[in-house]
C-alpha cells in the first residue's frame, strides 16, 4: 500500500539513499538538496514515498511563497522500483491530498520539467496536466486546473 511520511530522523538516511539512474539525474534534484530547500522554503512539504515498510521515493510540493500557486517542486522513485506504476500512482496521490488542502481561490496545480524528459511529459499529460505556454529556468510548465 502506497503512502506518503513525513521525512524524519528515523528516516532520513532511507530517503537520503533513494536515487533515480544516472542518465535521469540532471531532470530532479538529489533528495538532500530538497530537504535543504525545505528547510530554508517552508512553504516546501517533503514526503517520503512508502510502498508498505519499503521507502520508494520522494516527494516535494507547496504553496508557492512568491506565486500563490500550489506546485510539485520533485516527484522522484527511486531506479530499482521505476516501470512499476509507481509514478502515476504516486502523482495522482499527491494531486488528490493537494486538491482536499487546497485553500479557496487556488485550483490550479503546476510542475515544471526538463524538455528532453518524454518519460514526465507522457505521464502528466496523461493525468490532464496541460503545457501552460511557459518556461521556468529552462524547464516546461504544466497546468492542472482542479
């Protein structure tokens, strides 16, 4: 059963240890430079990915502090659970918990994505996200408007 945790000091190390292949790491941040901004962007919610007891991923999303729009800063699954389904699922998880929190006038999730990343792009235009027309330090923004 897939759930989201909170990263803590029982934790850490496992979410520390998660990393995707070699040829995928320059389309998300290693995991402790999530929690670095975390720590300094509070506005940054970090969750470990758990399938039952075994960590799988990571992820990261918030309000923005400067947009007042919520976006999916990381959403990562570590490269020995990839081509799994865990992906989706994990993504359809987090926009479901960011729907029920979501504070009145927002209705409007972004990410954005690296160009050459065809993996991120199928997956989120397959869960409705839609390009919004913009860039964002080199990278695509999506839409999902809720």
């Amino acid at each position: 059963m897939l759930s989201f945790r909170e990263v803590t000091r029982k934790n850490l190390w496992e979410v520390l240890r998660l990393s995707v292949t070699e040829k995928q790491k320059h389309f998300v941040a290693p995991n402790s430079v999530s929690l670095a901004q975390a720590k300094v962007q509070p506005e940054c919610i970090p969750l470990a990915v758990y399938d039952g007891e075994r960590p799988i991923g990571f992820t990261m999303y918030g309000l923005d502090y400067e947009e007042k729009e919520y976006w999916i800063y990381r959403l990562m699954i570590d490269e020995k659970y990839q081509s799994r389904g865990y992906g989706r699922r994990v993504l359809e998880m987090l926009v479901e918990k960011v729907k029920q929190e979501a504070v009145p006038d927002h209705h409007v999730l972004y990410l954005s994505f690296e160009p050459d990343n065809e993996w991120g792009r199928k997956l989120y235009t397959s869960l409705g996200f839609v390009d919004d027309g913009r860039m964002d330090h080199g990278e695509i923004v999506f839409r999902l408007d809720f």
